[in-house]
C-alpha cells in the first residue's frame, strides 16, 4: 500500500508520489496513471490511478457488501457521530499538512487554503456529528382516527449513494455529501475530479482510521464522461449528489433517471452583486472585489455580475479599480499572496476566451484584461484581474459563467429595474445587496430568485444554513439542519388498533360493511 504523507506532497519532493483508489477498504491501483499538476508551477507532483468503469463497479459492489451487512447503518448512530468525532481530532492534527496539500492540488492561497483544507471541512464535519445525535429517526403521527389506529414515520438509510465532485473546492465538496450520507448510514462512492484527487483521498484514509468499517466510503478516480458517467447510471445507485457546471449537470439527470435516483445538484451560476445608492463604499468595494475574486473567480457562488446605480458608477470603479490594483497575484505557497492561478490550461483559455468575447460585445476593460507578465508567470496558469464596464444584461459575459478572476459591471437607474436585471438569468445560487439600511436591503433581498443572498457580505457558507440553488443552479440543499434528509427515506407505518376490518374502503367493496347493509 502506498503510504500517503504530508513530506510526499511538498514541492520539494524529488521522488511523486502515487495516489491510488480506496475500494473496499483497500488501496487498488489502475494500469494508466493522472500527472498532478501544480497550478502554480506546472509541475508534476503527483500521480493518481486513472481508474476505469470496471472500478466503478468494484467500488458500487463494495459499497453495495457493506451496506447489506448492516455492520455501519447499525451501529448506534451516537456512537457514529463518536467516529466522525475522532476524524475532527485527527484532521485537527494535520492543519498544515492538509493546508499546502490543498493549495499545491489546486492553485488556492494558503490563507484560503487553510479554510478550505482544514477550517470547513473540520467544522462541517462537527456539525453533522452533532445533527447524527440530535436526529429524529422516528416522529409519531396521529392516534385513533375514524378507524382506531397508531401511526408513525421512520427516517431510513438509502443505500449506495454517489458523489461526484469537482476541482475547485474538492476536500469541502465531498465531505458535504459524503459525511452527511455516512452519517445517516449509507455507503458513499465519490468521484473525484481527475485534476485534484488528493484532498479527498486523505479524508478517506482518515475515516477509515477514525473505525469507519471497509466498504462504506469508495473513491474512484476517473474520467468524468466514462468513469463518472457510469456511477451516476448504476443500476445500485441510489441517489447522486454532483457539483459541477449545468451543462454536466443536465446529463447527470438525465442518466439518473433511468432508474429514478434521488438528486442533489448543485450547479453554476451568475451571481448578481447590487450595491444600493447608500451603501457604506469602503465596505462595499472591498466586499464586491471578494465576492468575485475568492479563489480567482474559480467558485459556484461568486459575485460575478455588480449592479451599480448610476448616481455611484464612476465614483464605485475609480475606487475597484485602485483597490484591485493593490492585491498580490502570485505564488499561493507565499501567505502574503491573495489570488492564485487558476486551475488549468483549459481554465485559463476559457477565461481569455470570455474576456475576448467580452471585448467584442463592446463591453470596457477597465483593468486587466489578459495574463499577466513577468518572469514569476512564465510558468503556471494565471489571469489578471479584470474588470468590464458598459455590460449589458444580454451580453454573453453577463449571462455566462466564466469562472475566473472577471467582473462584469452593469448600471442600473431604480431598484425595481436592479431588482429584474439580477433575476434575468437562466441561474439562482448567490446574490447580495450592499446598503446602510438593512430594511432596505432585506426587501431587495426578498424579490431576488437565489438559494443564498448576502447583505453586505458574500460568501458566507456557514454550516448551520442551507446552500443550493433557485433555478437552473440546481436542485436540493446542503448543509442547513435537514442535511441528513437529503440522505435518508421517509417511510409511513400504520398500526390497525380496531381488531375489525369494518367500515374501511374495501369492507364496502367486499360487501361487509354495515353502511352497505343499510345503505
Ligand atoms: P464538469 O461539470 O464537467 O465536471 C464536474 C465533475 O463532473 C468532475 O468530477 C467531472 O469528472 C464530472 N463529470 C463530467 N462529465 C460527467 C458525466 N457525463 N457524468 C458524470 N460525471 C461527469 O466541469 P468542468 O468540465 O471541470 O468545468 C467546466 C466548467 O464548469 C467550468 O468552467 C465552470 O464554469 C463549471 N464548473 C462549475 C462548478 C461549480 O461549482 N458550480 C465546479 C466545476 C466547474
Ligand atoms: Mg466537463
């Protein structure tokens, strides 16, 4: 078994090492291997096992073994929540480990890293051991009725479920759908996404250290429209839970309907900012570069699309602008760093493709605007920060996700015409409203059509709150108090306390209920 620690991943490491699938509680390579390339770099740091369909069915199959041997989903749920308990103390132990490991698989800063390593998935994992001890497995329903009878429902386990997740926020991504699904007493195999396995990997080795038995947890890696594609259609699945783009996301709804799985989708989107004319500007122009420019720009609920009145437009740019220029883009492994690379070849030339499209429509480029020079960029994956002004609502960079370091800036005149332009769009994840009146901006808050609205804020995914979207952004929600619901079945039983089989539906239809007799 190849060990996997924290010396390994250092870029200092001569010899990569080799990431290999968790099926069945054991390590299984594949004869074709992934480079882990380093964002920053461009350097291979890894390799991983490109896995194959064959390992999806090894993986349901073991996932399949462990859930029918009720060893996990029987195992009292406190002392569940006590193994996920000991997987916070162990990931506690391994804050810096786990932080340059997620920053080298993926291009995040080491301040943003460190949440996304280590400070969400360590709380968010807390929590769901703390909704496991507080569940409510059953609830009564009524007693008596017309016929005498006692009722209540019970919360099940599914079964298998599936989790596919992407590169840009892996470690976060699985945990809201696997712990939660382990928790409630399922057995969960993840797809990674092939560029960023390692995170996941780790939580995996970790669970199964915490007393996770074999089988529970699965990861295959592997390609998205084979590997993926084929978990998402298996005939044992019951349920899947993917992050991804919505085109991706349509196709996974449409092979999960096959055998009519339950869903989790949790999709892209265009999030609409809009700072009202009253806003407090020093908290709003830092609050505006943030929501757009966390992970450059390579996030679901980023702020994309700023709404500016026109009695602020010129005064709120100049001020962006300046401020934007002072951020540091550059190596994430430097803690004084604030936006990274972005994730890839492919990533880059999609957002230089949408900043040129942009520059066709006729939109400005008020900064940025293209890679960025120098000898510290000659190798890696980088984009400038980029600001557009002169958008409109129908050019394609207000209405696409870019998922980069690009803003695209909107006037507005009255807060009802703010109010349609944010909701015209076919997404619905994030919003946010900026203003010194909360009053006021919790009435804008009210009419926009989005899973989660920050008032001046954004990205704030806290766990005690749901996350997901309003329209084409998805379906379902993570996090929030009813987590473990998205994981279980609900199943009514009724108990005939009469002793008689009289005055029911099919007495009449037997022809031994009284009203027959009399009627
Ligand atoms: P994607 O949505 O194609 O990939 C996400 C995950 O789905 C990966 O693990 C991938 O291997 C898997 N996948 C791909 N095709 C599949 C299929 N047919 N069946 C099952 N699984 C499949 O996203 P991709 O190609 O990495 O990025 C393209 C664009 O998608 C990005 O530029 C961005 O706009 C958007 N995106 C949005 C994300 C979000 O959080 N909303 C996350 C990642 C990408
Ligand atoms: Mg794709």
């Amino acid at each position: 078994m190849t060990a996997i620690l924290s010396d390994e991943t250092t870029r200092d490491t001569t010899a990569r090492p080799h990431y290999r699938m968790f099926i069945g509680g054991e390590w299984v390579d594949a004869t074709e291997h992934y480079d882990i390339v380093d964002p920053a770099t461009e350097e291979v740091v890894a390799t991983a096992a490109k896995g194959g369909v064959e390992h999806v069915d090894l993986a349901v199959a073991a996932a399949k073994r462990a859930f029918e041997s009720g060893e996990w989903r029987t195992t009292p749920p406190a002392r569940r929540a006590d193994v996920l308990d000991e997987v916070v103390a162990i990931i506690g132990g391994r804050v810096d480990e786990l932080t340059r490991l997620g920053t080298v698989e993926n291009g995040a800063p080491l301040r943003l890293s460190a949440a996304l390593s280590v400070g969400f998935p360590l709380t968010h994992i807390q929590y769901f051991a703390d909704l496991l001890r507080k569940y409510e497995w059953q609830r009564p329903g009524p007693v008596a009725g017309q016929v005498l009878h006692a009722s209540f429902t019970r919360r099940e386990p599914l079964g298998v479920c599936a989790a596919i997740v992407p590169w840009n926020f892996p470690l976060v991504l699985a945990v809201w759908k696997a712990v939660p699904a382990i928790a409630a007493g399922n057995s969960v195999v993840i797809k990674v996404d092939e560029k960023t396995p390692i995170g996941t990997l780790e939580i995996a080795k970790i669970l199964g250290e915490a007393g996770l038995p074999d089988g529970v947890l699965n990861v295959v890696t592997g390609d998205g429209p084979t590997v993926g594609a084929h978990l998402v259609a298996h005939p044992d699945v019951r349920k899947v839970s993917f992050t991804g783009s919505t085109a991706t996301g349509r196709e996974v709804m449409r092979l999960a309907s096959g055998t009519i799985k339950r869903l989790t989708l949790e999709l892209g989107g265009k999030g609409p900012n809009i700072v009202l004319d009253d806003a407090d500007l020093d908290v709003a122009v830092d609050g505006s570069l943030y929501a757009f420019l966390l992970h450059a720009g390579q996030s679901c609920e980023s702020g994309t699309r700023l709404l500016l009145p026109d009695s602020l437009h010129d005064e709120f740019v100049q001020r962006l602008v300046a401020r934007a220029r002072t951020l540091r883009v550059g190596d994430p492994l430097d803690p004084a760093t604030d936006i990274g690379p972005v994730m890839s070849a492919v990533q880059r030339d999609r957002i230089l493709g949408y900043i040129e499209r942009g520059r066709q429509e006729g939109a400005s480029v008020v900064l940025g605007g293209g890679s960025p020079s120098g000898p510290e960029y000659a190798k890696g994956f980088w984009v400038e920060p980029t600001l557009f002004t002169g958008v409109t609502n129908d050019m394609c960079i207000a209405r696409e996700e870019i998922f980069g370091p690009v803003l695209s800036i909107l006037r507005y005149g009255s807060v009802d015409e703010a109010v349609a332009i944010a909701n015209d769009t076919e997404y619905g994840l994030s919003a946010g409203v900026w203003s010194r009146d909360v009053g006021r901006a919790l009435e804008v808050a009210e009419r926009l059509e989005a899973g989660s609205v920050w008032i001046n804020d954004w990205h704030n995914l806290s766990q005690y709150m749901p996350f997901g979207g309003y329209k084409q952004s998805g379906s379902g929600r993570e996090l929030g108090p009813d987590a473990l619901d998205a994981y279980t079945e609900e199943k009514a039983i009724t108990i005939d306390l009469s002793g008689s089989l009289d005055r029911r539906a099919y007495g009449l239809v037997l022809g031994t209920s009284p009203e027959v007799a009399e009627g």
